[in-house]
C-alpha cells in the first residue's frame, strides 16, 4: 500500500488543499431521506439552505437524488438524473464558486451531473453498480470519492459478515484504487462506508481504525452525520442526533479525516476550528 497521503484535488484546474480538514453540506433531492432536515425540493429551497450552508462555512456540497437508507425504494435512472439536475444546474448558477458533488452510483447519473456544472462524483457502491462508472470518472477527469458497501441499498444490511472487517474492506478498495490508477484517475477520495453493510458494532470497529485507511494513500471522507450507530447507540432519533454526531466527527478528525460529510455544517465547521486551534495540525 501506499504510504504518502494526497492532499489536494484538481476541481477543473484549481487544486483544493485537504490538508485542512473540510465539510461537505448534504442536500438530497428526495422525498424518502433518513433525515428530513436533509431534503430539499423547489430551486429557491435547494438555492436557500446551499446558500446557508456556504455562509456556515461548508467547502463543498454533495447532491443526492437517490435515497440510500436501508429499505429506500428503487429510483430510475431517469427520474434521478432529473432530481439531480434540478438541483446543480441553478447552484452552479448562483454560486460559480461553489464545488459540487453528485451522489450517484450510476454513471449516467454522474455524466449529466458533472455536464451541469458539478465538480466531484461521490459513488456510495464504489463501482460495483455500475460497470461504466470507473471509464465515466477516467474520461470526465473529474476527483471520485471511493465509498465501500456490499450489495445494494435494499440488501446490503444482509452482508455485514467479515472474515476481519478492516483488512476485508482495505484490501477491496485497494483493489479498485490500482484499477481507478490503472485507468488514469489521479483524484479519488476513500470512504470506509459507515452504515453500508455494516452492523453498529462495525462501525464502531471502523471509526477505532480510521487512520489505517490513509495507507491507500488518498484523503479520507466520513460520512457518520445523524447515522443509526449513533441514535441507536444513545436510543435516540436521528432528529436528536447533532451532538453525537459531532463528538463523533471530533474522533473521526483525530484518526485522520480531511472531509466530514454533514447534514449540519456549521457544529462540523466549529468542531474543525476547535480541534486546529487545541494544537492539532493539518493531516
């Protein structure tokens, strides 16, 4: 494995340093998000809560117009490819600045996407759903977060079973890291895939190890925001969720993560700020 964390990404041309830790707002165009707080419909909604997002400080927003909780009803292609342009063809608009990333497993998703104005291609099956994904991210020259799961949404919480969790999960998605490599792709990101075919106890297991997952050599994103591993844990709602979630985000800081991924930017920002100025420094 590689031992040299990158710490950049090229966003059409402009690197974006990572050695500062930085947030990543959610907005999902669905109607079926796990947290209501998350959804976002009219333009002027979607244009509003980005806007606010920017102002708390986010760095990036990710855009998702397929629900993937556990249990999520399939959404076409079609139908989701819309939601997905309805939200990045007006924020490109009214925030040229603004770096945009599309949730998508699907590559045709991802291409409309990135032809309306997003920068990034956030892809929660790493691959696996879609067999065009890896040469649609190699043409497109775009960054490509690299997210583990097994299965599908509606079944992946039917595969949580690991000979060894991490060593299982570091060696798939090195694989597809010398794959992504092989085809030319220099700006991928890993996601370890927090609640993606993973039981609450994993989770934890995950979070404990984070930092073995820089070995692959690329920023590390966590997306743990308002997650079951945490209102489970404290039998709580998702609604309920927000300081567990930044206690958590806290921990995923000290073990290594350059982006947290959020329902609620300004506590991810604050907790940022927080752990920068108690004498840590940039991964």
């Amino acid at each position: 494995m590689l031992q040299v964390s990158k710490k950049t990404l090229n966003i059409r041309g402009t690197l974006l340093d990572l050695s500062t830790p930085v947030v990543m707002g959610i907005i999902n165009i669905t109607p079926d998000s796990f947290y209501a707080g998350s959804r976002a419909a009219a333009t002027d909604e979607i244009v509003e809560k980005a806007g606010q997002m920017l102002t708390d400080g986010a760095g990036m927003i990710d855009i998702g117009g397929y629900s993937t909780r556990p249990g999520a009803r399939e959404v076409g292609a079609e139908e989701e490819a819309d939601r997905v342009e309805s939200a990045v063809e007006p924020l490109a608009k009214f925030f040229p600045d603004l770096i945009i990333s599309v949730d998508t497993f699907r590559a045709g998703v991802a291409e409309r996407g990135i032809a309306k104005g997003a920068h990034i291609i956030n892809d929660v099956a790493g691959g696996t759903l879609d067999d065009a994904m890896f040469e649609t991210v190699a043409r497109l020259r775009v960054p490509y977060i690299l997210m583990h799961m097994r299965g599908t949404p509606q079944t992946m919480n039917q595969l949580t079973h690991y000979d060894r969790l991490v060593p299982n999960i570091l060696r798939d998605l090195r694989v597809k890291v010398m794959i992504l490599q092989s085809n030319g792709v220099a700006d991928v990101i890993i996601d370890p895939g927090f609640g993606f075919a993973k039981t609450i106890a994993q989770n934890f297991e995950l979070l404990r190890a984070l930092d073995q997952f820089k070995l692959l050599g690329y920023p590390v994103l966590v997306g743990i925001s308002r997650k079951k591993k945490i209102y489970k844990t404290l039998n709580i709602s998702p609604d309920e969720a927000l300081n567990g979630t930044t206690v958590l985000n806290t921990l995923a800081l000290e073990r290594g993560a350059s982006i947290l991924r959020v329902h609620d930017v300004k506590p991810a920002v604050e907790a940022v700020k927080l752990w920068m100025a108690a004498g840590n420094y940039p991964n």
